[in-house]
C-alpha cells in the first residue's frame, strides 16, 4: 500500500497542475474578448446610414472576416441599434446592414 505522504503528495500536484491550466485557459479567453471588443468597436465607426453587406463591413475592418463581423453585429440588430434588410441585385436576395 502507498503511504498516506505519497496520496497527499500527488493530490497537491495534481491540483496545482489543474489551476495552472485553469489560469491559461483564462488568459486565452480574455484575449479572445479583447479582440472581439474590438471588432465590435470598429463597427459602431464603419456602420452609416448606407446600407452595406457583410463582406463590406469586414473589407473596412483589419482582421475582420464576414463571420466574425456577423456574431458581432447579431446582438446589435436585436436591440434595434442596427437594422437588417434584403435586397435583390441581379435576381439574388443580398441582405444589407445599416444603422438605425
């Protein structure tokens, strides 16, 4: 049988490893928030009255893709800051985004 020492021993590191891995995770998930903080603040500037696509919105934004900048503009659309519309250019629906 193993001494009581040696359970105790490796309980500790074991713990220690775990909040050490927690603590990481954590400062990756915080990265990721700042990074899209900012992609949502770039849009509140490139948002006008012109209505404009997705892929328009994220050609004006460095680092932005169209599927960043919709998760982004998603919430905006709910609370109404931002409206969405479809339009038809060439007999396809496009659907367009501008500020409310």
């Amino acid at each position: 049988m193993s001494d009581n020492a040696e359970v105790v021993a490796f309980c500790d590191k074991m713990s220690a490893a775990i909040d050490n891995k927690n603590a990481k995770a954590r400062a990756r998930a915080a990265a990721k928030k700042a990074a899209g903080d900012a992609i949502t603040d770039a849009l509140n500037t490139v948002l006008t009255s012109t209505p404009q696509t997705l892929a328009d919105i994220a050609a004006q934004i460095p680092g932005a893709t169209p599927n960043k900048v919709a998760s982004r503009i998603a919430p905006m659309v709910d609370s109404g800051a931002v409206t969405k519309a479809v339009t038809k250019v060439n007999k396809k629906r496009i659907t367009v985004y501008s500020v409310a």
